[in-house]
C-alpha cells in the first residue's frame, strides 16, 4: 500500500516545487519503482489527492516522491499550474536516479532532526514509532495519548527531569505527542477563540505540529502554577531549563526573538529533541532548528 506520510514545499520565482515523502516502511521495495511496477496507477492517484486535498491552490512547477534519499518518481508541470487542474494526463516519470534533489532538502522523515513547520508538513496518517509513556511527573494522572513520546526522546526527558530533581527544580510534564486529528481539534478550538490570524501564531495547523513527531513534550512548574505561560522563561524552573536541556539532547523549540524565523511565538516550555550533540550547538549559537538546517 502507497503512504505519503509528509511534505516539503520549496517556493521558487517560477512557483513551489514540492517534495512528497513515502512511509520509510517502503524502503525494501524501492527496486520496484521502474515503468513496470503494477502500483504505479495507484502511486499517481495517491500523489493526486494528496496533493488536491492538503495543498489546495499552489503554482506549482513539479512534484517529487520522495522514499529515503532516492526520488522514485516525479511529476514534472507547465509554470503556474494549480494543483486542482492535475488530472489523470499528469503522466508519472518513475525511479530518478539522484542522491540530492534540492539544497537545503529536509533531513529523512525517521531522524531526530525531523523539520516540522509551516512549511514542512506531515500527513494525516504519520505516527512515530516506539511511542513510550517517560516516567516523569505530569499534571494529570491517568492515561492519555499527550503522555507518549518517542522511545529516545522519553528516555532523555527522564534523565532531563532527575536532573532537576537533584537541582531542587520542580519541572512537570504537560503535553507530549499529539495525533494529527488532535491538532485539528486544537486549532479549530483556537480559531474559534481567537481568530485565524492569531490562531495560526500561537497554535499548529494539523500536520504542522512538532507534537506529531513524538520528539517535544511542553513542561511546567508550580511557580506558574502548572501554566504554559512566557512567565515561565523567567522563573528558576524555566532559567535552569533553558541552561541545561541541551545537555540531554533538548531545545527551545520556539526561543524569544526568533518569531519571524520559526513562524511562532516565544513558547519557553515547549522542548524539543534533537540529540546532545546537536542540541548544543544550536544552543550555544543562539540558532533555532530553521537556522541550523539552512
């Protein structure tokens, strides 16, 4: 079965190219994507409403399938074509033989360095694998789904908050993975509240939602009284966690002052997790996540 699990918009003069990612699942069938293969048919009609339905109205110029580092087909268009004229004519060129398509192409769906922004989204189907509950504090009990996290990235929030637990820093969880029809839940809630301009400031669209990696969990503390508030950045809680998260493979995830760089306000509590090594140089660059890939 053809999964597209996300996408990646490059916006040119000409018009958007657009990058399409295959679930890495289909990895050992890669050698099957030539003029022959039987789901071919299927291949460019999963592409079609795929890009119809969640990439209404571009001008785009061509759409690439994307399976590892390999572009296994490609849609090439007349300048400006909208997405709502492509029809069954839009013939698919199978199994391109290239490593790198574009500069600055998104890092491969499954690593720690996954890009989820506005502008790198993922499907309505992606789920992480090896979604775990960490054994942290969180401000509710009982079971819920914004309790998971990826198996590596719950195992360093752990090791995160026995940290500030030795440091008399009383850290709690709040919200960690979140499907794609959560989000949707959550942004309608707040375009309902607030508007869409300033919904789209302050909360993801569904699929534009770093919680959807498994890789962010939002955290707390008493002093804030278990708010996801900026105040926290400046309490000891939020101080001792901007200081040291990126020794256990964290990061702001939305740092203050970089508003126009990630498309989102500054959220001190929202941590993100990309890898000691990593983590600390975006930390000690003063970088975010888009500065660092670019």
């Amino acid at each position: 079965m053809v999964s597209i699990i996300g996408h990646h918009l490059i916006n040119k003069e000409e018009g958007y190219q657009i990058l399409l990612y295959l679930d890495p699942q289909l990895i050992e069938v890669a050698d099957e994507f030539d003029e022959s293969f039987q789901n071919k048919e299927d291949l460019r009609q999963v592409v079609n409403s795929y890009v119809k339905n969640r990439l209404p109205d571009l001008k785009v110029t061509v759409i690439r399938v994307v399976l590892g580092s390999l572009v296994i087909a490609s849609i090439p268009l007349l300048p400006g074509t909208e997405i709502k004229d492509l029809d069954s004519s839009q013939e698919l060129n199978l199994k391109t033989e290239v490593k790198e398509v574009f500069e600055n192409t998104p890092q491969e769906i499954e690593k720690d360095l996954l890009l989820v922004n506005k502008n790198n989204s993922l499907a309505d189907n992606y789920t992480p694998l090896n979604l775990i509950v960490p054994e942290v504090p969180f401000i509710f009990k009982g079971f819920h789904e914004k309790k998971l996290m990826a198996a590596k990235a719950a195992t360093a929030l752990e090791e995160l908050f026995a940290a500030a637990k030795a440091n008399n820093i009383e850290l709690y969880a709040v919200s960690g993975y979140r499907s794609y029809q959560r989000q949707e839940v959550i942004f309608k809630s707040q375009v309902e509240k607030h508007g869409l301009l300033q919904a789209n400031q302050i909360s993801a669209r569904p699929g534009e939602s770093e919680h959807q990696t498994g890789l962010a969990m939002d955290v707390t503390s008493p002093q804030v009284k278990f708010k996801l508030v900026q105040e926290f950045g400046v309490t000891k809680e939020g101080q001792w966690l901007k200081e040291h998260a990126a020794g256990f493979g964290f990061i702001i995830r939305y740092p203050e002052g970089k508003d126009a760089v990630t498309g989102y306000q500054y959220e001190p509590w929202h941590i993100r997790y990309v890898g000691q090594e990593i983590a600390q140089k975006i930390a000690s660059q003063d970088l975010t996540l888009e500065e660092y890939l670019a």
